[in-house]
C-alpha cells in the first residue's frame, strides 16, 4: 500500500537534508509519495533566514557563544517549554498546512526545532497522525527528544538510550541513512583516483572535510597532519573558495573544492579527519574509512566526537600528539583499524525507511480521518473496521494455523527415502569460519543467515560461502509488530541482500518463527518455499535419534564456531549410525 510521507529538514548545513533525502529516496523507491519541506520556509517574516545566519555566525566567527546556549539547555532544562511554545507560535500554522496539503499519514523530522513543534501539536491534539524523530547526531541534545513524539530513530544504540533516557519512549538505532554509492571500492578504482589525485601507491592519505560550509579550524588541522609526520592531506573545502584559497601553496597536500564524487575519494584515502561527527562522518563509516576527529566545532561537534569515541567507531584525537597516534595507528593495515572500521560498519543495522512505513501504518490502524482533525468516525467505518480487524486476523493468526498442519510449506519429496534434512543458522562471526564453511560442504547442510548478518560480513564471505553450500534467507532478524512490513523486511529486504552480498538466490525462507499469508504471498513471488523445521536445536543439545524425512536446524547464535562444528560432526556421526543421509534444504519440495 502506498504511503504519504512528509519530512521536515532544514538546510542547515548538509546533515539534515542528507537524511531527509535519502530517507526519500528509499520511501520513493518503493512506491510512496513523499515531500521535503525546510522548516525554515515554515517561519515567516524571514525567521528562518535569520536562524541560519546566526548559526553560521556563531559556528565562523564567536564559537564560544553556540558552545554557550548549546548548554544552556543542559543547565536550564526549565526554559524548554518556552522554546516549544515559541517555535509552535512561529511555525506552526504553516508546518499544519503543509501537512493538510499533502494528507500526511506520517511526519518525519530529521531537525530538533521542527520535531519540538510537531511534538507539541502532537500534545495539543491538533496532530492525529504520528510523529517520527530521525536524529542525525550520535550525541542527542535535550533539544532533539519531545515525549510526545512517536518514535525517535537513532544512528547508534547509544544515541537511543540517550533519547529514551530523555523520555522518547520508543527509540530504536537502525543505523545511519547514507546513500547506496557510499560503499567499499574495489582496488582498480582506488588505484585510478590516486593516481587523479597525484599520490604515489606508498603515500598515506589523509582525507580532510569540514562539510558543506566548510567550518571550523580546517588550516589549524591540516598544519597539524603536516607536522604529524609522513601524511599527505586531502583537503575538501565545499563550497568555501576562501578557505581553498587560504591552503592552497601553503604547504604539502591536495587542495579541493567542492566535489560529488566523495565514495570515490574516500575509497582512495588511508583514513579521515573530521570535525563535526556528521552525515560525511557516516558516509565513510559506509564506505570502511577508519575516521578521526581533531578540533571539533563547538556544541553537538564536542559533544558528537565523544559519543562516537565511547562506541569506538571513531578515534578522538584531543591534541596533536593523539592526532599523531592515531593517524599512525589507523593508516597501518592491522587489527586495530580493522575493529574500528568493522563497528562503525555495524551501525548499518536496519533500514530507517521500515520504521517510517511500519509508524505510518498507525495512521489505518487508528482509522485517522484528517491528520490534523478527525471527526467522529460514522457507523459504516466502524463497521469496516471490524470486517479489516477480521480479515487481518484470518491472514495472520487464520494462517498460522493452516501452515502449522503443514499446508503452503515445503516438505520432503515422496520419492525420498532414509535422507533427513539439515539447516545451521549461523552469525557473522561463524560465516568467518573456513574450516566451519567447509564442514557445512561435507555434511552437505544448508547455511541459514538473516538480513542483519549478511549487512555486517563481508561479500567475499558471502560469495565464498555460497560457492560451497546451499544459501538459506533467515529473515531480517530483527522482529516487526506489522505483520505486512515484517514480511516485507523477512523475505523480499533478506532476500535483495543475500543476493547482492552472496550472487545467489535464496530457495528456502526460514525465519524461525509462524508463517503468515503475508509470508507466504512474498516468499511464492520470491520463489522462496517456506520451511519449518520439524526441530530446531542448539549445538550442544542435539537429538539423540533422526527421524526419517524429517527437517532439522541448529540454531549457532549464541555459540562459537568451534561448537557448532563439533555440533556438525556429531549430527554427521548420528544420521550415519541410523543409516540416514544428509540433504540441503534446497531438496524440499
């Protein structure tokens, strides 16, 4: 079903409108109607022009005095109440009519002044449809969270504690919204953008960017790379000439302006600087570039550099002697800049696209008329309410039942005699495994791996594996309360990724957990078969006798890699002392 989605951003530097844009792009993507609109248009009289300079202002040209209302709001939580009411007063009639407008089923804000108003109206009443808070900073000012917002999504686990902290109820990280481009590169094209670049193969590169505005102390950073030691700098100014003008000559590196091709040029770096722990800061953690941050921008900049430091996905660097530390420890091939770039990697956990369907959804659940006002619903609502209500229940809980008998799910085929069928649902650290991958081939089993591991193992992993053994779609891995969207998340999401990370198509769809009809209506177009194992089991707690014809999978979460191949060559030994054979899940039929 086609949604209506509204986003409010505000062009206040690119992070915002980066999220609303691509959270767009990916609504667009699957057939919804989807509108930006900058909160600084909703304040009239030129009041949104007025906070943009003042912030650029601040940021440019007296940072102490941003770093002093910035906390402010920490040491007089009291005076937000006035900041809600008066941003409600200022924007709030037009944020209303652009809602009308477009007959929003949900509003999604990535900007804390635009989610203060939309919360309050929420706390009024005036707003029917629900609220959804994208919060674009790993630190979560007590500006960014209203109580009576819907949902708060964060970049990172941390930054959703802080919002529940502050009374967001329902937080969630799903992980930052970047771009499809942004991805690791391979290295023919590393080695064609350094060369455009003018670096030799030997040279540590050292990206710099200090965002669309180009703000903070760029030249300070770079003479401090300079001094660091054998670094070249990479220097992106956007779009401040000035700057470029300032660094350019005035000493080793590469100076540039403002470019389009940054998945390319932080493919062809070592590692990179930054200062505000923003959109291009998630941008690299997309791409595998381990980042630094050196001399942070006053307020959320500080603040930002800390959080991303406590959840290790970045190295803070507090002085030139960190700064040389860390760039020699993060331009050095090992295990340390591997285990930053992988929990930065990490973050990607989920898809911030899925929690605004699954909040707009709400919208037809509580048979919201207007967004802005809902009448008294007529007797003929109600009672087409109850007949969707029914018909909800007869495809789900209707279809459990029918697929617990065994209808719509793959089973042995007849012809099969003295053959049990084995799956092993696995993690990423035991996709890892070489000598665990191998043991799969020999017994002959089938790999079951969710939507959240494939995002966080490599493709050559995935590929590796696949080439050996039959490639099963376990589901996102991580549960919806829609039914219709966890589907969708389960199979058809699970199912692009395999098939993007491994180059194979996914035959079987075992979630572990019921069947629904929605499950059954994707998987068959999928050309998926539904499987339910006749038992699952832990690595350590296997059947003493197999059963004929009958479906087994051990379920590796919670085990290591070594267990789950001892768990391998003892289900092995087991089928051969009941004279059974072995066979992927890709033989049900």
């Amino acid at each position: 079903m086609s949604r209506r989605i509204l986003i409010v951003s505000a062009s206040m530097g690119a992070g915002h409108d980066g999220a609303a844009n691509e959270l767009r792009r990916r609504l667009e993507a699957q057939g919804h109607d989807v509108e930006v609109v900058d909160f600084l248009d909703c304040c009239p009289f030129g009041i949104g022009w007025f906070i943009k300079i003042t912030y650029l202002l601040q940021l440019q040209w007296a940072p102490w005095s941003y770093e002093l209302t910035y906390r402010l709001w920490y040491k007089m939580p009291s005076t937000w109440g006035f900041i809600v009411r008066l941003d409600t007063l200022v924007a709030g009639r037009r944020l209303r009519r652009a809602i009308t407008d477009m007959n929003a089923d949900v509003v999604v804000s990535t900007y804390p002044l635009s989610s203060l108003v939309l919360g309050n109206m929420r706390k009024k009443r005036w707003l029917k449809v629900p609220v959804v808070t994208f919060l674009t900073d790993f630190a979560v000012h007590p500006l960014w969270v209203h109580p009576h917002v819907d949902v708060h999504l964060a970049t990172s686990s941390f930054a959703a504690d802080t919002a529940r902290a502050r009374g967001g109820d329902d937080s969630r990280a799903p992980g930052p919204l970047v771009a499809d481009r942004f991805q690791a590169g391979d290295g023919p094209e590393r080695r064609t953008v350094r060369a455009e670049l003018g670096l030799d193969p030997g040279t540590r590169a050292v990206l710099v960017v200090a965002g669309s505005w180009g703000v903070g102390d760029i030249p300070g950073t770079v003479a401090a790379i300079r001094e660091a030691g054998d670094f070249h700098p990479v220097v992106v100014c956007g779009r401040d000439e000035k700057l470029r003008a300032e660094l350019d000559g005035s000493g080793p590196g590469t100076i540039l302006g403002w470019r389009d091709d940054m998945p390319r040029l932080m493919g062809a770096c070592d590692v990179m600087v930054e200062n505000a722990g923003g959109l291009t800061a998630n941008e690299a953690f997309a791409v595998g570039l381990p980042v630094v941050t050196f001399l942070p921008i006053a307020g959320h900049g500080k603040d930002n550099a800390e959080g991303m430091a406590e959840l290790g996905v970045t190295r803070y660097a507090r002085d030139p002697d960190e700064l040389r530390a860390a760039l020699t420890d993060l331009t050095t091939p090992g295990p340390d800049r591997s285990a930053q770039i992988a929990r930065a990697h990490a973050l990607f956990v989920g898809d911030a696209a899925d929690d605004v369907l699954e909040t707009a959804a709400l919208r037809e659940h509580r048979q919201i008329d207007e967004p802005i006002q809902m009448p008294r619903a007529p007797h003929h609502l109600r009672v087409a309410a109850v007949a969707l209500l029914a018909m909800y229940g007869m495809l789900t809980l209707g279809a459990q039942a029918i697929a617990a008998l065994g209808v719509g799910v793959a089973s042995a085929p007849k012809s099969a005699h003295d053959r049990v069928y084995l799956g092993v649902r696995l993690t990423a650290a035991e996709l890892a495994s070489r000598d665990l991958r191998t043991q799969l081939h020999r017994l002959n089993a089938t790999a079951i791996v969710d939507g959240m591991t494939v995002r966080t193992v490599s493709a050559p992993q995935m590929t590796a594996l696949a080439r050996k053994v039959d490639v099963g779609n376990g589901g996102w891995g991580q549960s919806r309360a829609f039914r219709p969207l966890r589907a969708q998340s389960d199979v058809v999401t699970t199912t692009a990724l395999i098939q993007k990370a491994a180059e194979v198509q996914p035959r079987e769809f075992v979630p572990g957990r019921r069947f629904d009809a929605f499950d059954q209506l994707l998987a068959r177009r999928n050309h998926e078969r539904l499987v339910r194992p006749d038992q699952v089991v832990k690595p350590d707690a296997l059947p003493a006798r197999l059963r004929d014809r009958a479906v087994y999978v051990i379920d590796g979460r919670g085990s290591t890699a070594a267990q789950v191949e001892t768990a391998l060559s003892d289900f092995g030994s087991i089928s051969q002392d009941h004279g059974l054979t072995v066979g992927p899940l890709s033989e049900l039929r």
